[in-house]
C-alpha cells in the first residue's frame, strides 16, 4: 500500500517525460513482484513516459538529452594513478629506504669530517643514483598503467542492435540511453536492465546477479532483463529503462574496488626465482660486510687500538655498510617482473595493431606454449561470407552463382513449388533486411541465414514484404542441439503451416513426402532417399555446407502443442559455399613447421569438413577424420591410440569439443588453444589452456570466456598471437640469462675483494649504475624484442620444462668466468701490468675496473640477443628501443666516468685505458662464439607433427 513518491524535476517536465530516472531503475529492479509496473500501464505505459515508440525507436536528436537526464551507460571508474603516485610507490622498496638512510648518514658525518662542499660528494652521490633509479621506475611502471587502461577501453568496444529512427543500427554499449529499443539473440550479454518487447523463447541466465545457476523465461509476464545476464536461448526485443550505475549489475559494480592487474604464471615463477637470488644476495652481503668490518678492526685494532674512535672511522664503516646493501640492490633482480610486464605489454600493444585483443596477461605468455590449436572452420579457416552455391529442388540440381544460373533455374520449376520455397526461406529465417543510414539495404544475421535470405531476395525480391507480414504463431531459433530452426505461420486463407530447416540428416529423418517438378507432394520412397542423400555427399565433398528444407500444412494448432517433429514434405536442398581465406594454408604450414598441431572442430558434416581440411592443409594422409559423437563411444585406451591422429572433428556437439580438449590436456599433456564464436563453444573456451574469440561473429559469451579477441576472425592472426607468445617468453629469457650473469659477477668480485684486499673496488654509486643498466634498461632493450620467422621453427616449450635451460647455464657461466677472469686480473695486478703509479693509481685501476665491467655487460646484452646463433647482430636495427639503450648506456657511462667522478669515485680515464676497456668487453663477444660451439641438449624437441610421448600414469610414472 505504501507507494514510494518520486520527485519530477523541472527539466524532465519540460522535456516531456513524466517518470524519473530512480523511479524506471526501481521499475526493472522489481524480480517478481510487476504491480507498479501495471500501475504505469505495463511497457507501452512505460515507453509513453519515456517518449519511446516501441516499434520506431527514439529520435536521434534526443541522445544528448537522454544522457543527461536519465545517465549515461558508464560505471564510475577509478581515477588514473599519477606519476607521483607511482614515485611514491618506488620510494617504499625497503633496500632504498636503507640506502637513504646510509647516505643521510654519510652526508653528516662526511660534513662532520671533510666539510663543505667535499664531505657531501659520497651522500650525494648515492642520493642522485636513488632519484634517478625511483624516476626511471616509476616512469615504467606509470606507461604500463597507462597502456593496460588503453586495453582496458579497447575491451570495452562492444557492440548491440538497436532501432532508431525506424532504422536498425549497430551503436557501443556505451551509447545505449533509456527508450532505446534493443534487439536481443542467443549469446548476447544484456547490457542495461530494461523491459521486454516482443520475441521467441527468451531464455536468461542471471547466474552472474542472483547465483542461481537455472535459466529463467522471460516473457510479457515477467518482462525484466537485468543488466549483466546472458542470453542462453531464443531472440528478443527490449525496452531500455536503466543504464550504467542505475541497473542492478552497476548497483553491484558500485560495490567493488578493482584489484588491480593479477600476475601471469611467468611472473610468479619468476618472482620465486628472484626470492632465492635475493637470499644470496643478502648472504653475500653480510658476508662482506662482516669480512670489511672485521679487517677494518684488526688493523684498527693493530695500528691506533680499538678504544681510539674518530668520524672517518664512522664514515669508512657508513661506506661498509652501504657497500653491503646495494650488494642486496643489485642482487635482488627487480627487473625480472618489470621484464615480463614490458614484454607482455609490448606484445599486447603490437598485437592490439595486428586486429588480436588480449584480455588478460598471462595468455600472451601461454600462447608461446601452445603445442596444439583446436579451431574452427567457420569464419577462421573461411571468409564467414556465404553464398548459395548449388540447389537440389525437384529432382533437379543447379548451379545458381549468378543471375543467369537463377533464371535458369526458374524456367525448370513451377511457380508453386518456387513460391513455396520462397515462402520457407523468407518466414523461417534469423535474419532480417534493414535499411543502414546511407539508405542502403543490408542483411543481419548468420552467414548461413543472411546467405539463404540473400538467395530468395534474388529469386523473389517483391514477396518478401508480403511474406514477412505473415503472422509467426510458433518459433523455434536454431540451436546447436537440435540442428534445426522451425516456424508456424498462420496462412491468410485458413490453416497453418510449419518450416523446418537446418541439417539435412535430420531434415531428412522427418520428411514422409517431397515436392515434385509441377509442385505437387509425392511420397519419398528409400530409392528418392538415398538418392537425395547422394546429393548431400556430392555436395559436401565440394566443401559445401549443406542445409534441407521442409513444410507441413496443418488444419489448426493451438498454443499448447509443440511444432510437429514428423510427416514433412522435402522442398529443397543446398549447398553453400564459404571459400578459404587467403594465406590460411601458409599459416598451417608455419603452425606445422612449429611443432603446432592444428585440428578442424566443425559441426558441419564429415564430406564438408574433409574438403575444407584438405584445401587448408590440415588434413594430411597419416590423420583421420571422425564425427564428434565417435569420440563418446571409445574406451580409455582406444582413445589414447586415436587422438594423435586426429584431425578433423565433424558434426560435434559442445560437449565434444570439450572432450577432445580435456583429453588432450590429460592424456598428452598438450596445451590447447581452442577457437569459437558461439555460447556453445563457451565450455570449451573456459577448459582451454587459450581461449580465442571470434571479435566479429562471436557471441559476447565467447568474448567473455576467451582469453583473446580475434578481431578479423582470421587464422593467420592466430599464428600471429602464438609468434609473439613464442618472443615474450624466449625475450624473458635473454633477459634472466642476462641479468644471472650480472649478478654472479658482481656479488663476487665484491665479496672476493672485500676479503682479499680489504675494500670493494665497486662502489655504492659504481653498484647502483649497474643495476640500473641490468635491470630497468636491460629489460626495456631485451623484453621488446620483435618476434622472427626462427622461432616458428623450433618446438613449443613443454608443460614442467624447467625456465633456465642448459644452453642459458652454459652461457651464463662461461660468460661469467670471462667476466671474473678479467676483473680479477685487474684487481691482483692490474696496476704492475699497466705500469699504473702515483697518488690516484687505486682509483685509476677501481675506475678502469668499473669501467670494463660495464662494457662487458653492454657486450653481453648484445650476445643475450641469441643464445644458440653465432650471428647476435641479425635484426638489431629493426629494434630501434635495444639500439637507444645501448648507446644512452655508453654515453651516460662517459659522462659519469669523465665528469661525474666526485659523485661516483671515479677518476677520468685516458684514452688507452678507454679503448682497454672496450677491447675487454667485445672479447665477450668471441667468447660468446666459443661458448655456442660447446653442445649443449638444449631441451628443444622437434615435434613430428601428429606423434607424441605418452605421459605415463600410475607407479611407472614415478
């Protein structure tokens, strides 16, 4: 009894609408209880309020006003994060909040002992390496925010059906207002709450809002779509009455803080190898902090005593002690997860231009694993652009590819049995003409449907308004279970007729009659039957998808009964054609030539999916062909023998496609990228190790359940995606060998030195550099490296293959023995062998020694660029990032070397010992050559195209 009142403003009044934004959200928010609905006069009551004609749409005009008034349909998202925000972020990593306090403390006691302006040089000097180390950090990390809301936008570009101004036209969820009237099919998500229209069999799931797992009916008795739901069945048109934060799913979004970007497999592995090195690190670090103060006592000790204390003293154990946490800096590999982020961004980014949306991280990453590619036929191997190729009507069979072949085909069959047939396709259809802004008339709907519709507009263009007006008491949509769609129309003389249309082994099935030459309906003996099922094969072995059509004339029929399943008369039957894409058999043999297996999953029927094989590549002499429901009937074992070979699966249901991707995944430990489009395919999508999305045919459910969105739905771009898998994860690599080798040469030079001689020639400044060079700026040169044709030439990398292979230990070692060798020799005697002497010659031999080290690594990152081929230079100028980096590196390293040597306690070099410097790092190069003559099992299998190793189960396989 206690109606809640509802303000109108001044604005809605004057617009002319006579309900408020909160009132229409609270309307729709009702599940089961429509009084207040009634009280409004239902949906026509609604659509009058809202000044929306429920056949016409709204006026184009009133989009700005609509937006205002009743909202846009747009969540509230989070404000950007800053630059500052990010600084701020890398100012809490606790070794540079030490580090801070180290040369805070350096710079008092250095005033304390050296005063102004030399005693701040040491603290200073620290302090400008952490700015610059937080700025560069925090400039990375605040680009990778910004390209994952780019992609973030991107993901958010959906489009919908909705009519206005007496047109129909695709608009951005974004653009839906309240009083748009939007069209509703199997596989679309609803995208605002609203009030349903009109339409066939209208089945929601509301899992996503309620939790409860059943479908619900929708229909003019329970008219409410929530935003959020799926449709799981039937077609529908509805009246927009909420959007964005107004609709129950906003209500929820409002709700929930994002939590940020999730890690990728990668990340988190690798963040466990970062752990361990970052605990030997901080071995190596209190080793060598315990070893320097130790020396510095005993000679303390021996030379003044111990209980003589002075601010150098402070200062000398101040330099220690930081020495010992930048040892901690630059043992911990930060750069190991900023790699992986910039090499998946950057792949994103590229894939993004190359028509592949990925929707979350990690499958870029997988994608480099793939060892096996279930797809569709459909739109992906094919254009997804069909025409009626060949028709089979009264015994007669043409080709009807042009106007002429029509007429042709006109002068042979009768008027009635044309109009009959016409009929069918016009009434029996999921597709509808609409006419574009241009004028233009286009068709919407399936490929398959817009191609039938598209035949008869040519066969009989004048009778499609006519028959479009017939009264449909009955529809059926098609859907992949029953393989069929059905119709009852109400003929204008009396009586009822039902269609049916869909495969023709089931059409077949129900047909008792077909229609003769003049017309007339004939019975269907088995010889007329097998001949048509001849028909069927001749057809399918030209890779043409088939499809039969039939009717029945009933006296009467009443909203109870269901469409008749048996006593058809066969009209018709046809072949259509949907050619190869260009360049779909170049991208199998890349898959191939990859260790990729790639099998057909269709439902069309088994001649078709052969041909359409064959002409793409994928079905080879030594792989079968079978039928989805084949795969069902085998044992355990019998499956474990076929699946190797298989490689076309036809006529297969959902769960099929489920099954041969789950058996893949545990009988042979494949990872499985599956392709779809249809809510069908969802099931599959989700158990895939890669989900990939049709962006044009496919559904929003398969959009929602993919891991990427093929935008162009061409296979090639598939390939595409698996190169630029193959680069991250080979590109992590470069990275991680690279950045080992650092590492180990770093920690013990300092540690070997601290022990021997009693100081580390590397300083807290020197150190600081070089984690720059290898993390930050290391893993922006070698995380953005393109992908080449050589990799689409080795095997996919196995499930549980260890991450740092032989050949990355090879040469990490190798090249860090050089490393050491050289550096120790310096360090021992480098001044006698250089005839080094004076009052510098400790800071001339230090200086040479940091200076050679950071050329072998700007070598090094050069060598990591391969780590099997000789040839490390192939390609390097097409990577114009790696070629930036390199030369900053070199000419920062001048500048801190020649002019910066207050700061970091070096002394200018003369040119000899420059080009010493440069001679000592390139011999890295000869001795990266050496070490990839050395075999090394490298761990790479050249997969056989359709053979593998059984994974063994039970106690063997222990």
């Amino acid at each position: 009894d206690r109606v809640k009142q509802y303000h109108l403003t001044h604005e809605l009044i004057e617009e002319g609408f006579s309900i408020s934004p909160d009132e229409l959200a609270e309307i729709t928010g009702m599940r089961e209880d429509s009084t207040i609905l009634k009280l409004h006069g239902g949906t026509s009551g609604i659509s009058r309020k809202i000044k929306a004609s429920l056949q016409d749409g709204i006026n184009e005009t009133e989009i700005t006003t609509r937006q205002k008034l009743y909202g846009t349909n747009k969540h509230a998202e989070k404000p950007a994060r800053s630059f500052w925000m990010f600084v701020w972020d890398a100012l809490h990593d606790l070794t540079l909040n030490i580090l801070i306090v180290c040369a805070l403390v350096s710079l008092v006691v250095g005033l304390a002992t050296e005063g102004w302006p030399k005693g701040i040089y040491d603290g200073l000097g620290i302090m400008l390496s952490i700015l610059l180390v937080v700025l560069v950090t925090a400039s990375s990390d605040y680009k990778q925010s910004r390209k994952f809301m780019e992609l973030d936008h991107e993901k958010q570009k959906i489009y919908v059906l909705v009519t206005r101004d007496k047109k129909t036209k695709k608009v951005l969820i974004h653009d839906l207002v309240v009083g748009d009237i939007l069209h509703l099919s199997i596989g679309d998500v609803v995208p605002a709450d609203g009030l349903f229209i009109s339409g066939y069999c209208l089945l929601v799931d509301e899992s996503s809002l309620s939790g409860e797992s059943e479908p619900i009916q929708v229909s003019e008795e329970k008219p409410f779509l929530h935003g959020g739901s799926k449709v799981v069945d039937g077609t529908a048109k509805m009246l927009v009455t909420a959007v964005g934060s107004r609709t129950e799913w906003g209500k929820i979004m409002g709700t929930l803080s994002d939590s940020g970007v999730d890690e990728t497999p990668l990340q988190v592995k690798l963040n466990g190898v970062a752990t361990i090195i970052g605990q030997i690190g901080l071995v190596f670090a209190i080793l060598t902090f315990v070893v320097l103060l130790g020396r510095f006592l005993v000679n303390k000790g021996m030379a003044v005593g111990l209980m003589n204390w002075s601010a150098n003293d402070a200062l000398t154990i101040v330099n220690y002690f930081a020495i010992a946490v930048t040892i901690i800096v630059v043992a911990v590999p930060e750069g190991l997860p900023l790699a992986v982020t910039l090499s998946l961004a950057f792949a994103m980014k590229k894939l993004m231009n190359d028509k592949a949306l990925v929707r979350h991280l990690a499958a870029c990453e997988t994608m480099g694993s793939v060892s096996c590619i279930c797809t569709d036929k459909t739109g992906t191997l094919t254009t997804n652009h069909m025409i009626v190729d060949k028709v089979w009507i009264s015994d007669v069979s043409k080709s009807v590819n042009g106007d002429a072949k029509i007429s042709e085909l006109k002068s042979v069959i009768s008027e009635r049995a044309m109009a009959i047939l016409v009929q069918g396709i016009f009434v029996n259809t999921g597709s509808e003409v609409v006419k574009g802004d241009d004028g233009k008339r286009t068709i919407l709907g399936t490929p398959t449907e817009a191609a039938l519709l598209e035949f008869g507009l040519t066969v009989e263009r004048d009778r499609y308004t006519e028959y479009n007006k017939i009264q449909r008491v009955r529809v059926e949509p098609f859907n992949s279970v029953k393989k069929k769609m059905s119709v009852i129309i109400q003929l204008p003389n009396g009586g009822f007729r039902s269609f049916c249309k869909g495969a023709p082994e089931i059409i077949l099935e129900h047909c008792n009659d077909m229609l003769n030459g003049e017309g007339d309906i004939v019975p269907l003996s088995d010889m007329q039957k097998q001949n048509v099922l001849n028909i069927i094969n001749s057809f399918a072995s030209e890779a043409l998808r088939t499809l039969c059509i039939a009717f029945q004339d009933l006296d009467e029929f009443s909203d109870e009964q269901t469409i008749p399943e048996n006593g058809y008369t066969l009209i018709a039957l046809f072949g259509i054609k949907d050619p190869v894409r260009p360049g779909v058999r170049d991208a199998v043999m890349t898959c191939m030539a990859a260790g990729i297996t790639v099998r057909m999953v269709t439902g069309d029927n088994i001649n078709t999916a052969k041909a359409i094989a064959k002409e793409c590549g994928i079905l080879t002499e030594d792989g079968i062909a079978i039928e989805g429901h084949e795969l069902h009937d085998k044992s355990s074992d019998e499956l474990r023998e076929l699946l190797p070979k298989i490689q076309v699966m036809a006529r297969s249901l959902p769960m099929d496609k489920f099954k041969l991707v789950t058996s893949l995944k545990s009988m042979y430990q494949e990872v499985v990228a599956v392709t779809g489009d249809g809510t069908n395919d969802a099931p599959a999508l989700c158990e895939s190790d890669i989900g990939l999305a049709m962006g044009i045919a496919g559904t929003e459910v398969a959009k929602e359940n993919a891991d990427v969105i093929i935008m162009d739905d061409n296979f090639k771009t598939i390939v595409n995606v698996a190169r630029w898998g193959r680069a991250v994860y080979l590109n992590i690599q470069k990275f991680v060998q690279f950045q080992l080798t650092v590492n180990i040469v770093a920690l013990i030079v300092n540690f070997v030195s601290a022990c021997v001689i009693g100081t580390a020639p590397l300083t807290a400044v020197q150190l600081l550099w070089v984690n720059m060079i290898m993390d930050t700026l290391g893993a922006l040169a070698l995380a953005t490296e393109p992908p080449n044709e050589e990799m689409m030439k080795r095997s996919p990398v196995r499930r549980g293959d260890s991450f740092i292979t032989k050949v990355m230990w090879r040469n990490i070692l190798g090249q860090a023995l050089y490393q050491l060798l050289v550096l120790g020799t310096l360090m021992i005697v480098g001044k006698r062998l250089l005839n080094i002497e004076g009052p510098t010659a400790d800071k001339t031999i230090n200086t040479l020694i940091f200076n050679s080290f950071v050329f072998c690594q700007v070598f090094n990152e050069i060598n990591s660029r391969e780590m099997d081929k000789i040839n490390v230079f192939r390609g390097i100028f097409r990577n114009w990032i790696f070629v930036g980096i390199l030369t900053a590196t070199v000419i920062f390293q001048v500048i801190i070397v020649e002019l910066l040597g207050t700061f970091a306690n070096t002394v200018p070099l003369s040119l000899e010992l420059w080009l010493l410097s440069i001679v000592l790092g390139s011999v890295s190069m000869i001795v990266s050559v050496i070490l990839k003559c050395i075999p090394v099992e490298s761990g790479k299998r050249f997969a056989k195209p359709h053979g593998y190793e059984l994974i063994p189960e039970g106690p063997e396989a222990l």
